[in-house]
C-alpha cells in the first residue's frame, strides 16, 4: 500500500497539496503516482508567476515508461518551482512527499478546496488500483 500522508490534501489526478498557510500550499505527485511512472528522468516546472485554472495542464513528469502530466489542482499562481528537479528529476522517486515536492501555488479568491480529496477519500480511491 503506497504512503498516503494524513496531513495533506489530494486530487483525483494524483496530485498532493500540503498547507502553507497564507492561502499557499505546495504541490507534488503522491507516492502512488511516481509508483506508477517509474523512474522519473525529466520534469517539465510550470512557470513562476503563470496563473492557472483548476485542472489547467501546467507541467509534465517524464519516466523512462511514460509522460504524464501536472495538473494545477486549484485555481492560483504559482508563486515557487522546485528548480532541484532541473537536474534531479529522480527526487520525485526519492521523497515524492519532502524534497520531491514540484511548485507552490498561492490560491486565487474563487479556489474551491471542497474539491480537494482527504487522505482516507485518496487511500480508498487507489485501493483498487495497486
């Protein structure tokens, strides 16, 4: 069963939000989804400043089986990029919930966190697919 933190946020996209406070949270991939990827060889960062809808594409996680991309899982701008993943795309196989985290998003005023998912909802959504 993959690690599924209790203290952060989740997508239906495999993404996790971990509060920041001040309407900013960190953003990654769970250990489920880096799991299911492989070893992670490249990460495509989305850009600083850039504002994105809910569910907006806004990177891509590159392994030597596939290509998925991030999804922004609510509406912000990204206020940080985790520019270690330039060169060491692997910390994301590493420690997908610390030193792998990908951007930082400062929540825009209609963000809809009801959407988010808790970490019992995301165990019991993956349940089925490990």
């Amino acid at each position: 069963m993959s690690y599924v933190p209790d203290n952060l946020k989740y997508t239906a996209s495999h993404e996790w939000l971990e509060d920041l406070g001040d309407g900013k949270y960190r953003v990654g991939i769970t250990e489920f989804a880096q799991e299911q990827l492989g070893d992670i060889v490249f990460v495509e960062l989305p850009e600083v400043d850039e504002s994105y809808a809910q569910e907006d594409e806004c990177g891509v996680v590159e392994s030597v089986k596939t290509a998925s991309d991030i999804y922004c899982p609510l509406v912000g701008t990204v206020t940080a990029a985790n520019d270690a993943l330039e060169d060491t795309p692997e910390l994301i196989n590493d420690s997908p919930y610390d030193d792998g985290w990908i951007f930082e998003l400062e929540l825009g005023e209609d963000a809809d966190l009801g959407s988010l998912l808790s970490a019992e909802d995301y165990r019991n959504s993956i349940v089925d697919d490990e």
